[in-house]
C-alpha cells in the first residue's frame, strides 16, 4: 500500500493552496476542481478537512465525476491515464487539475467543460 493511501487530505490541502495562490489562482478555485472532482458540496469537503480524512476514506466517499477519465497527461513522471491501481488513479486526477489549475488554465478546460 501507498503511504499517500493513508495521509490526511487535510495535511496536504494547504501545499494545493499554496501551489494554486504562488499562480495567482484562489482557494476558491481549488476548492472548485476538488468539488468537481469528488462531487462533495463546499461543506462535505470541508468536513473531510476538518476531520483529516485519509485519502483512501475521501475518494471512497467521493461520488467521481463522471468526465474524470478525460484527464490525461504527466504527474510527478507518471500518465494518470495509466496508472493501473484506482487509488493511486484518482489521486493522481487530483494532483493534475491542482498542476492545470496553477498553470493558469482555463478553469473550464481544467474542469474538462
């Protein structure tokens, strides 16, 4: 198992804020790509911040848009299109939208309208 399976979101949500705000994109916009990605509401989102939900127990909870698949591309060296293990996939879809969204895309290309 992946140790990133079982760190908290929370602990790694601030080093997203980071990365997006150094771009000039907000906290909001992060929080957007996140929501579309999971299907959370802003305050279910926030309740698996607050309670440091493991990665492992956010994506079991998450209800996954449906057009996350057409998130392709390189992160950290790997093509999340190819990663084999639907864990390590979804977060992997994370990190891409939080690279896309720093990277100044359009948030509607990042969120694949």
């Amino acid at each position: 198992m992946h140790r990133i399976f079982t760190t908290s979101v929370a602990s790694v949500y601030p080093h997203y804020v980071t990365k997006v705000e150094k771009k000039g994109r907000t906290r909001e916009e992060l929080d957007e790509v996140i929501r579309w990605l999971t299907g959370f509401t802003q305050d279910e989102l926030q309740a698996h911040l607050d309670q440091e939900t493991t990665f492992e127990d956010f994506f079991a909870d998450a209800d996954l848009n449906p057009n996350a698949p057409l998130i392709k591309g390189v992160v950290c060296g790997v093509r999340v299109e190819d990663v084999e293990d639907p864990l390590m996939q979804k977060i992997r879809y994370l990190d891409k939208l939080v690279d896309e969204l720093a990277k100044g895309k359009a948030m509607e290309k990042v969120l694949r309208g």
